[in-house]
C-alpha cells in the first residue's frame, strides 16, 4: 500500500523510469541471488543447465487456452477460467 500512495508523488515520467528500473533491479538481483544459492547447494550445474537448452516443456496451446474469434473482428486468446466474459 505504501507503494501505491508513493506514486502519488512522481511528478514526471523520468522519476516513474527510474523507479520501475529501481524495482526491476530489485527482483533481478533476489531471482540472481537464489539462482547462485541453487548453484552452490549442487541443485543447479553446467550439466542441468545443458539439460534445460534440450527441454520442450510448453503444453500445447488448445489445451490450456480457448480461441475467441468475435472480438473485434479478430481472435483473442484467453485463459479457460475468462471464457464466460
């Protein structure tokens, strides 16, 4: 809640850059943290890492979401839980 009422007080769009660079670095460094953390318990190596570059682990697309075609003349895709909307 406090960082909704600090934007109150951002006067231009460079003060609301500077903030959304300061919050991304923010999590970029914890999410960096924890990547060398799983590194240096053994959880993450090179050879997990090589694993990743050869892993196709999306599901495919019909499965999970549903296509709309009457929006605007064009198709949105939406999350199954939206479809009622």
């Amino acid at each position: 809640m406090q960082m909704l009422k600090m934007t109150e007080r951002i006067k231009s769009q460079e003060e609301m850059d500077d903030i959304r660079r300061l919050v991304s670095k923010y999590f970029a460094d914890k999410a960096q943290a924890e990547v060398d953390r799983l590194w240096d318990l053994g959880v993450i190596n090179e050879e997990v890492i090589e694993q990743w570059k050869h892993e196709h682990m999306r599901t495919p697309l019909p499965s999970l979401w549903q296509v709309d075609g009457a929006r605007s003349g064009g198709f949105a895709i939406r999350p199954p839980e939206y479809k009622d909307l």
